[in-house]
C-alpha cells in the first residue's frame, strides 16, 4: 500500500534533517553505535569493549525527543487518514477476521512485510541516534517502535471488508523486528543485510493497479539477502575478496493469479556495500547505512526457473 511507502519517506526525511544538525555526539559512538555502524564483529565488539571500560554520557537530546514525538504523533494521523480513507471507511467489517494467505503472491508479500519492518526499525534507529540514545535502548525502542506500528495495520486490516488480519503478514513482520534487534546483541548478523530492488511490471504499467499503487506490484518487486563474504569466507579466501563487493541471493514473481499461481524467480548477483564506500560525516554515516537497504543495477544471473546471465540484474 501507499501507506508503507509514506511512512518510510517520512521517518527517513525527518533522519535527514537530525543527521545534518545534530553533531554533538563523540565520533567514534556516531560512526560505531547500533545501526550506524553496520559493520563488522570487530569494529562492533572494539566498541562494546570500549564503552565498558570507558562509559559514554548518554545524555538525551530534549529538543530532538520533543522532535520525535511530535514528528510521530503527526504521522500516526497521516497514516490513520490516509487507511481511513483508502480502505477502511467504506469498507469495514463489524467483526475482526484472521485469514490465512499463506499462498498469495508466493510469499513475496511475507517477505515484503519483513523488509519493511527493517526499513522502519532502522529509520527509528538513526532519529534515535541522533537523539543521543544509547545503542541497547535505541536497538530497543526502534524494533519494538516499528513492530507496534506493523501490528497496528495488520489489525486495522482485520476489519477489513475483503481482507482481514494475515498471521503470516504479523510473523513476518515480528521476524524483521527480531532481525533488526539481533544485530546489537549479535553483530555477526550484520553480515546478512536485507535489500528492494523495483522496476515496474507491465501489469503496473498498464494500470492494473489501484491509484498506480507500486507496494502491491509485487511482480515488480525483488528481494534480497546481500551477504559481506570478506567476513564469513575463511580468512585464506577471505583476502581476495573485495571488501566493497557482496555477494546477494534475490527472489522475485511473475504471471500472479492471485490465487497462489504464479512464477516464482531466483537469482544470484553481486551489490555494493556502501560501509567501505569512504563517505565521511555523521551525514554520511547515515546515508551508506541507507543506501545499503536497496539494490543496485548489478550483475548476476536467474538460477530459477531458467538460467539466464544478466548483465544488470534489477
């Protein structure tokens, strides 16, 4: 829906503007805490080791909290409006229904429901950064934060007309909280970073969908997982790889019927990580995080249901 799309362009404006005016923190905390850092075990665990003997003053930034709260409430109504709206006001059941969709869309939507719980909880994580939040609390708050506004639509969902609330919607969403939350408590998980890629279907095209609507075109959609092999291959292989390169496993669907029919697509490729990229900066920090949640044009080749080599696999 446009909703999560709105969301997300929001919570990762609203980070934009803290990145850039609040530089108050100590360097090594803002380029090495929870979610800023992104980065290996042992840069992650040089600063566990340091904090414990040297502690930070986690001083809470009150005009950025304020900030936060208000930037919150406004967008819990804009979301509230805009399902109102667009689904719920003409369309409301009087009872709440679970209905199991384990079979739409080939899983894809599941995994689109992860994804965004990832995306939010990190758009959470940088604002409370920058609030100056310490990296357990900030992992914390942002997880559970993006977990609780995932639940709050899967249950407005429930009174839906033609739908209703999808436990398989709801476990993927709790699966992207625990994924975010897991990487302060176990940074090699870090390794493993969730990735978009879109390009529009001619479904989408041809105007198939409600109000040019891109977060249900699933056939235009790919997902994937890009794994930083400099970290898990062993250390004699290991330093021939190139540190700014990953190597990625994506999943995509084409000739839905929505009735669980479809193609489902494997491919393997390669994508850039943007924590060896050399962009200084708080700013910049914050940026290769972001930019390290979408995938780029890269080679690769479909594995599934034919192989083929692409030369920009999108």
């Amino acid at each position: 829906m446009k909703l999560k799309l709105l969301v997300i362009i929001i919570v990762l404006g609203i980070n934009f503007v803290y990145a850039q005016t609040y530089n108050m923190r100590d360097t090594l905390i803002s380029n090495n805490s929870f979610d800023s850092s992104n980065s290996t075990d042992e840069s992650l665990n040089e600063l566990k080791l340091k904090t414990k003997f040297e502690p930070y003053n986690y001083d809470i930034s009150t005009p950025i909290v304020l900030g936060l709260s208000a930037a919150a409430l406004g967008t819990g109504i804009t979301v509230y409006l805009y399902e109102y709206n667009a689904w719920w006001k003409d369309k409301r059941s009087a009872t709440f229904r679970v209905i199991d969709d384990w079979e739409y869309a080939l899983w894809i939507d599941k995994i689109g429901h992860f994804y965004a719980t990832t995306i939010i909880a990190h758009g959470l994580s940088s604002a409370l950064d920058a609030a100056n939040f310490s990296p357990e609390k900030n992992a914390i708050y942002s997880s559970v934060g993006a977990l609780l506004f995932q639940t709050y639509v899967e249950i407005e969902d429930g009174y839906g007309a033609q739908w209703g609330f999808s436990p398989g919607d709801f476990y993927a969403d709790i699966l992207g909280a625990g994924y975010h939350l897991s990487k302060y408590y176990f940074p090699f998980i870090s390794n493993f970073q969730p990735r978009v890629s879109y390009y529009p279907s001619e479904k989408y095209l041809n105007g198939e969908h409600k109000d040019g609507n891109i977060i249900d075109d699933y056939e235009g959609q790919k997902y994937w997982l890009s794994m930083r092999m400099k970290e898990l291959l062993p250390k004699d292989l290991a330093k021939y790889w190139p540190s700014y390169l990953m190597l990625s496993v994506g999943m995509g669907v084409k000739d839905l019927d929505g009735r669980g029919g479809g193609i489902r697509e494997l491919y393997i490729g390669f994508d850039l990580d943007w924590q060896a990229i050399p962009i200084p900066g708080r700013f910049g920090q914050f940026v290769k995080n972001s930019l390290n949640y979408f995938h780029l044009p890269m080679p690769g080749v479909r594995i599934s249901p034919k192989t083929t080599f692409l030369v920009f696999c999108f």
